[in-house]
C-alpha cells in the first residue's frame, strides 16, 4: 500500500500552497507542477481563506500517487467538524458516473472513499497572523 501523511496549507496572505508530502516540503503558486522524490506528483489548483466565523481555510489542489489521480479539496472548517473534503477522481476507472464525494472529519477519524483508498484527519490548523498556515494534515493510505 502506499501510505502519505500530507499537510495542506493556504497561507495567510498569500495565494500559493505550503505542503508537506511524507516529509518533503514544498511552496506552490497555483498552475506548478512538483514532482515529489517518491514519484507522486502535487499541483496547486488554488487557496481559500474565509476570514469570517465558520469559514474555509485551505487549498484545491490535484494529487498523483495512488491507482486513481485526485483533486483534492481539503478546507479547515469552523462549522460542521475539523476539516471538509471534496473529492475528485480524475482518472475515470470507476462507476458509477459520480465522480466527486464530499464529507467532513473530525481529527482521528477516517474515512473509506469511493475507490477504497483512504483518508483519516491527523489535524486541523489555524493561523491568522500574516504568513500563518490554515488547513489539514491527513494521511491518505492507498487502495492499491
């Protein structure tokens, strides 16, 4: 199986993404490409950070790694638990159509997509000071 504890970041202040994928870390503009030493690769779609109470903070961004490719939209959330998740699968190997699930976690809790990959909240952070970071950590664990 292959296993990535990713950390997912919009940055106060900022539109580029700070990662970290299995200890590798990483700031992207939107549009970048990375190539991760373990062969994955990252691109940032965007960042959201909702000032308000109960907003979003976090990032879209599109993950190749496992058997099916990702966009993955992975938000801090103040309302409805820890973390909100859409999922996208971009390489269409399933059915039916529906291609997208979307779900809250709290930290601790997992959650079995689609494909039988994955995904179990680790944190949930919220820095509001220029430069702080707002998103997730999660592990995403790989069907095959």
């Amino acid at each position: 199986l292959k296993d990535y504890e990713i950390h997912a970041y919009a940055i106060t202040g900022s539109p580029d993404g700070d990662f970290e994928v299995n200890g590798e870390r990483l700031v992207l503009p939107p549009g970048k490409i990375y190539n991760l030493a373990n062969g994955a690769r990252i691109a940032l779609e965007n960042s959201l950070i909702q000032a308000f109470a109960g907003g979003l903070a976090g990032v879209n961004f599109d993950f190749q790694g496992c058997s099916n490719d990702y966009n993955i939209e992975a938000y801090r959330d103040g309302t409805n638990g820890d973390a909100l998740f859409t999922i996208a699968y971009l390489s269409l190997k399933l059915k039916p159509i529906n291609q997208e699930e979307t779900f809250n976690l709290n930290v601790g809790e997992s959650k079995i997509l689609r494909d039988g990959s994955k995904i179990i909240l680790r944190s949930a952070i919220k820095q509001e000071y220029a430069g702080g970071l707002n998103g997730v950590v999660f592990e995403l664990i790989c069907r095959s």
